[in-house]
C-alpha cells in the first residue's frame, strides 16, 4: 500500500488547492485560479504516478513494531516533508504542521475506490452557524453550556457508506373488521363484520445508505439523512482537498442487516396502508423478500463537530449537503423539574376549583 | 337446722332467678333472631353464605343507629320495586331506634328488577349521589347472575359510608367526594400533560437516533393483489344502562312519606 501523500497544486503558481463547495471548483487562495476538476485531474495525473514512485524508493525510518503498526498508516506530506502517521482507515488529512490539504491517492485507489461522491456544498462557518441555531429554543439545556462549551474541533469528512439499490417483494394476510355498535335497552349491541385480506406487491429501493464506518456513530450518521442524490457524481481525489476522508472498515455484507431491516419496516408499512376501511385489522402472516440488486461504495460529505462541557464530550454531525444537524444535549435536571411543575401545579390548581371549588 | 332452712331457702331463690333468666332469653332471642339483616325470603344463599352476610351487614350496622339490609324476593309481580321495597320496609317494623333509620336493598330475582331506599338517619347518611355509586358498582354484578359478590359490595359500601359519615360528620356527596376518579382527574392528567410536554422538549435534546425505515428511498409500492373477503358476523351485547342525569346540587332526595333512595331499574 503507497504511503506516500500527494497535494493538488496550483499549476500557475504550485501553491495548494483546495475544494470551495459553494462553487465546485478547485481553487488556489494563493494566486486566485479556479479550475474546474476534471482539469486538474488530467494535469495531475503524471505527478500522481511520479510521486508513488518516490515514494517506493524513499529510504526507510524508524519502523513502528508489528502491534503498533497494525492500526496506522505512515504518510508524508510532499509540501513540507513531515510524516503524518494515521489510523489505517483515514485516506485523506490535512497537514497537522503546513496546513496544507493533502491526498493520499493510493488509499482510495484499487479495490477500495468509491463508486460515487457528493461534494460538499456548506462549509464549516455554516456548521458552526448551524450548531449556534441548533441550541436555540431547547428547553432543557443547561445556561451554562452554551455560555462556557465551545467547538474545539470541527472537520469535514466524506464519510464511507454503502448504497444499496433492492426490490422488496411483500405478501400478507390479514383479518379486517368493521363495527358498528348500537343500544338496545339498556344494552350496547355491538355487530362486526370479519374480512379475509389479502395483499401482495413489490417495491423498488434506490441507493439505502448505511455508513461503514466503525468509527462514526450509526445514530447520528441514520439522524442526518437523507441526502439529495441529484448532486452525486462520479468519484474523483479532486474533491477531497481540505477535507477527512475515511475508507470503509465495514464492507457491504457486514452493513447489508441494516439496510435489510429499513427496507423491510418500509416495506411492511406501506403493505399494511393499503388496507383501509376497516376499525381493526390484524395480521394473520407476512412475508416480505428482499432482493439486493447492487451495493455501490459511496463517500458522503458530513461536518463532525465536538465540543466538551464538564468533562463530558458532546458530538454533532451535520448533513455537508443540507445542512441537517444533530447531537445529543445535555440535560438540565432542575429545568426537567421546574417545567414538570410549572405545567402541572396550575392545572391541577385549576381542576380542583373548577371541580371542588 | 336452722342453718339447713337458710341455705334451702336460698337454693330456692338462686334457681327461681336462674329460671326467670332462662324465660326471658327464651322470649327475647327469638324476637332479636326474627329481625335479621339479611332476609333472603327465596333461599338464594347457602347457609355459610348466609351467615357471612349477616355477619357483615350486623359489623356495618353496628354503632351507626342505622341497620343496613339486603333484601332478597323471587317475584314481585306488577308491583314497583320501590313501592314494595318501601311496604316491606315499614310492615316489618325495620330500622334502627326511634327514627327507623336504615337503607335497604331490595334484589327481585324473577323480576330481575332491584331499587336501594333508605329512611330515617339512612336519607341523611345515603346521598343520591353516594346510592348512584353503589348501584354502579352492585348492578354489573346483578347481571353476571353474581348475588353473593352483589351483596358484599352492597354491605361493604354501605359500611363504608356509614363509616365516613360517622368520622366526617357529612355524607360522601358530590361535593366531597375526591374517590380515585377525582383524584386521577385533578392530579394525574396535569401531571400526565407536564410528561407529555416534558417529553417533547427532552426529544429535542436527543436527536441522534438510529432509522428503522428507508421511507426516503422507496418511491412506491406496486400492488399487485387486493383481495377483500367477507368472512362472517358476530355480535356482542353488553350490560351497560344509560346513565340519569346526576342533579349537581348534591345531598339526598326524598318521597312525601320521609323514604329516600333510588327508583331503581332492571339488571
């Protein structure tokens, strides 16, 4: 596996490029130029190939032993020569010591390349915008974390999902009743009417998401959903500059239960509401098949945020394509009950005047 | 001797009290065993259930200068049920002390008919709303054909009330009477209101949360079988008398003759 990293340069003045979402283009901050990816990309593609082979020749350093070097993956940065050590499964970073975006082609080439990316269209200063709106109007948050916590790291990430594309098929049987009640006396006669149902149908699923990453919360990757799959594209490097990309850690087979169980509550659910017309329905047997058609490898644009409040870590995570964010937030007990009580006591107050009084 | 004429004379006089206290137990316990509680004129209960009744109704009666009955008849023909439970009432000389106070519980088998009266202290320690209560509760019971459990909820109703009115120094009325409806009613839905409002608002601090659905994926379902089958019909009938419009007013209403009470109905 290379470990060498690679940067895009400017071709006008060599300085880095970067990818600006709001305007999909590679763009130097140095000199100004814009180009447009697929450019770069052809420009770029004898550098890449020189680069790799620097990098096989390059003298060996220090070496990590076995246990160390299980996890981690040694890389250099081609702009200030400083050797990025990471988890084997992140397959691009930005420089820690230049600050320069940097590529590790050969991580996301061969048999892990992604079919599919989305860039990212919102930027960090909306995550944090966004984080600041989302604390608004939340009832039972301590004053004091949005007064004292604030973002300590926020990174872009292509996050690695599984796509799948299945056809559902669904049988089922059930017994629908209609009643009617009545008074006779001083009884109520009730009369109800017993059906056999009966459906069956099929249903197409296009492109289930499910992250395979180990490392990212499968709550908060499920919470931003869903993402608008008309601005997908092809993948290519040219899109990671200045963000995290992670490689996939969990492969298709391992993510496809989750996938499996979404498509079969969809599916069931939308068996069941064509059945109306009845007061009650019961379900007597279903049957529901789902057939994966393919599995594409996909990275998808997510803003992690992280901040830190009494010594406990909250994340965020924002839809790099909507904007969508969500977190868990800690909760103010005493809030919890001055709400509780504010509520209930006057109402009781209230019924007990209007009752007793 | 004249020791021995004493101690005769005084044999004497110890066996004539002894037999003038036999006499009177024997002409006064059957007048007291002729005035039971429970007066079962069709012989509806065994003999134990009998005497666990009586027992129950004498524990209720006692101390409150108010007797509680049950009465049990097979038929009572055309008559009113409250007419007769009331000619019943006063030919039998019921109720306790000079006010006759009592209520009474009159269960017609054959008739399938039942009224609750009530006299004397009884109008005043029985409300209309408190008698409503009872008859709630005893008339389900009537008509699942369960005298003995008809009864015991009668007696230990009608124990209770006597019971709170004896401590309180007022009926259970509608103006009184939290019971465990009203207490649900003024504290449990405010307080199930606060959780409800209480748990939007702590959902909105946690938002991270796995899907179990793929809506956003699925453009539809195609169908392609729809079969709706008539099968059958059953039919259930259930005990339930529409309610009498409850007079806000509180307190206990009575005849021209001083009888309290309900008008009763059919079980």
């Amino acid at each position: 596996m290379p470990n060498e990293t690679t940067n895009y340069q400017c071709p006008a003045c060599t300085g880095p490029l970067r990818f600006d979402s709001a305007t999909g283009k590679l763009v130097c901050d140095y000199c100004g130029s814009t180009y447009e990816v697929k450019e770069v990309e052809a420009l770029y593609a004898d550098k890449q190939k020189a680069s790799d082979t620097a990098a096989r020749q390059r003298p060996q350093g220090p070496v990590w032993g076995e246990e160390e070097a299980a996890g981690l993956t040694s890389r250099t940065c081609s702009s200030c020569g400083a050797e990025l050590v990471c988890d084997g499964t992140t397959a691009a970073t930005t420089c820690p010591y230049c600050g320069n975006p940097t590529v590790l082609g050969g991580q996301l080439s061969g048999k892990l390349k992604p079919e599919y990316i989305i860039p990212f269209k919102l930027d960090r200063k909306a995550a944090v915008q966004n984080l600041n709106k989302y604390y608004k109007g939340k009832k039972f948050l301590p004053k004091a974390f949005k007064e004292q916590n604030h973002v300590e790291e926020i990174q872009g990430v292509y996050v690695p999902f599984w796509l799948y594309d299945a056809t559902a098929d669904a049988r089922g049987a059930y017994e629908g009743e209609v009643t009617e009640s009545h008074r006779e006396g001083n009884y109520v006669v009730t009369n109800t009417q017993h059906y056999n149902v009966a459906r069956a149908g099929e249903a197409d699923f296009i492109k289930v998401p499910v992250d395979g990453s180990s490392k990212m919360p499968d709550a908060h990757m499920d919470a931003i959903e869903p993402f608008d799959y008309s601005a997908i594209q092809p993948f290519s490097t040219a899109y990671l500059p200045g963000f995290l990309a992670d490689r996939y850690d969990e492969d298709e087979e391992k993510c496809l239960p989750r996938a499996t169980r979404r498509m079969e509550n969809t599916t069931r659910a939308a068996l069941r509401e064509t059945i109306d017309g009845y007061s009650e329905v019961h379900t007597k047997a279903e049957n529901i098949n789902i057939d994966i058609r393919k599995a594409h490898y996909a990275l998808l644009p997510v803003w992690m945020l992280h901040t830190r409040w009494n010594d406990k870590d909250f994340l965020f995570a924002m839809n790099g394509q909507t904007g969508k964010l969500i977190g868990d937030l800690p909760v103010d007990p005493k809030r919890v009950a001055a709400w509780f009580a504010g509520i209930s006591l006057p109402l009781m107050v209230i019924l007990a005047l209007f009752l007793y009084g | 001797m004249k020791n021995r004429m004493c101690k005769t004379n005084c044999y004497k006089k110890c066996c004539a009290f002894l037999a003038a206290l036999l006499m009177l137990a024997v002409l006064v316990l059957p007048g007291m065993a002729a005035a039971p509680l429970v007066r079962d004129e069709m012989g509806l209960f065994d003999a134990d259930t009998y005497n666990e009744l009586e027992q129950s109704a004498e524990a209720a009666s006692s101390g409150h200068d108010c007797d509680v009955y049950f009465l049990v008849v097979n038929d009572i023909g055309d008559a009113n049920q409250r007419d007769f439970a009331k000619n019943y009432y006063v030919n039998n000389g019921l109720g306790s002390g000079e006010g006759k106070s009592g209520i009474l519980f009159l269960l017609a088998v054959g008739s399938r008919k039942y009224v609750t009266i009530t006299y004397g202290g009884g109008v005043t320690a029985f409300t209309d709303y408190r008698i409503e209560q009872m008859e709630d509760d005893i008339v389900p019971k009537l008509s699942d054909g369960d005298w003995a459990g008809a009864a015991r909820t009668y007696i230990e109703m009608a124990d209770y009330t006597l019971d709170y009115y004896a401590e309180h120094g007022e009926p259970i009325d509608v103006d009184n009477d939290l019971g465990a409806e009203g207490l649900l009613f003024v504290i449990g839905i405010p307080a199930a209101i606060a959780a409800g409002v209480c748990l939007v608002f702590y959902h909105q601090m946690k938002t991270a949360k796995e899907k179990t659905e793929a809506d956003d994926y699925m453009p539809g379902l195609k169908l392609r079988v729809k079969r709706d089958v008539y099968t059958h019909t059953t039919q259930t009938r259930v005990y339930d008398p529409p309610k009498e419009e409850k007079s806000s007013g509180g307190g206990s209403s009575t005849d021209s003759d001083g009888f309290g009470g309900s008008s009763g109905g059919s079980f």
